[in-house]
C-alpha cells in the first residue's frame, strides 16, 4: 500500500553562507544528517536564509540609502546659486 502524505518531522536546515542552524518540522527529504543537542536529524542545506539575505540583514537598505544619496548630489551639484 502507498502511503499519500510525507512524513511531517523535525528537520535541520543549515545556511551555507553563515553557517546558522535553524530547526523546524518539514516534508523535506534528504539523506544527510547532522547531531543538534543530542539528537540526529536529517539536515538540508540551504544557499539563502534569513540570515544571510540583505533584506533580512539591513544591507540592502543601506544601499538604498546610499544610493539616494549619490543621486541627489548627481541631481544638484551641476546647478549655480542664483
């Protein structure tokens, strides 16, 4: 008989860029592990996190910010006084 639904289990996801360990309960499949306080549990990579992307982190507003500011002295620093 097939089973219809996934296993629902504890699964460790792991940032590659930080290296952050996030666990959380997931369908995922994977064939690698990883031991997190005494228990083995499968783990999946993941390339991007709430760790490592700039939305998350603030370095995307600060290149925002940056370049406003780039732009308004393109904007203005050309005109005369009157």
């Amino acid at each position: 008989m097939m089973k219809t639904t996934p296993e629902y289990r504890p699964v460790a996801f792991r940032d590659t860029t930080t290296g952050d360990l996030i666990v959380t309960r997931s369908t995922v499949r994977t064939t690698k592990t990883i031991e997190h306080q005494g228990v083995t549990l499968p783990l999946y990579d993941l390339d991007v996190s709430s760790y490592s992307h700039p939305a998350y982190t603030g370095a995307d507003s600060i290149r925002r910010v940056s370049s406003q500011i780039d732009k308004y002295k393109r904007r203005y620093s050309g005109k005369k006084k009157r």
